[in-house]
C-alpha cells in the first residue's frame, strides 16, 4: 500500500475541507446562516454518498471505512466552524 492510514485519513481531512467553505460562498444569498446550515447539510450528504459509492461502485477493489467518514466529518465540521465564527465576527463588525 502506498499511503499509510494516518496519511489516507489526512487526505480525506484534506478532501473534505473546503467543501463548506466552497458551497457557503456558492450558496450565500441574503441569510448567512441558512446558507451555513445548508452548505453543512449538502457536505454531509456528499461525504456519505462518496463513502457508500466507493464501496457500492468499485466492486472488491475499494472497501467503504467508517474512519474515512470520520475523517470527511471531522474535515466538514472544522471549516463550517471556522466560517461560523467568521460570521460571528462579522456581524458584530457590522453592529458596531
């Protein structure tokens, strides 16, 4: 095997990560959190499907790992905080 474990889990943290960030910007409109909690929701739902199709789609050659889906969560969950203290502050930034 090429990677170790700890560095698929590291590619999968990697993968995942912008998700939120990217869907955030794409879906922002006037409601910032609604956004948030969608562009969270669409991460999720993407981070299971690719987990379920990798095992579904690729027959014996790739299995579906609980781990990977914890690493994808543990990715999509750091950048949805990350931007929802960005909010945070941005509309306290705006208050003042």
């Amino acid at each position: 095997q090429p990677f170790s474990y700890l560095e698929i889990l590291y590619i999968h943290f990697l993968m995942f990560f912008p998700f939120p960030i990217a869907a955030f910007y794409a879906f922002r409109r006037s409601n910032d959190w609604k956004a948030l909690v969608f562009a969270i929701l669409v991460a999720i739902c993407f981070a299971f499907m690719f987990e379920f199709l990798q095992s579904t789609l690729t027959g014996n050659a790739r299995t579906s790992d609980p781990w990977d889906f914890v690493s994808n969560m543990t990715a999509i969950t750091t950048s949805s905080v990350i931007m929802a203290v960005k909010g945070i502050v941005s509309d306290r930034r705006n208050r003042s």
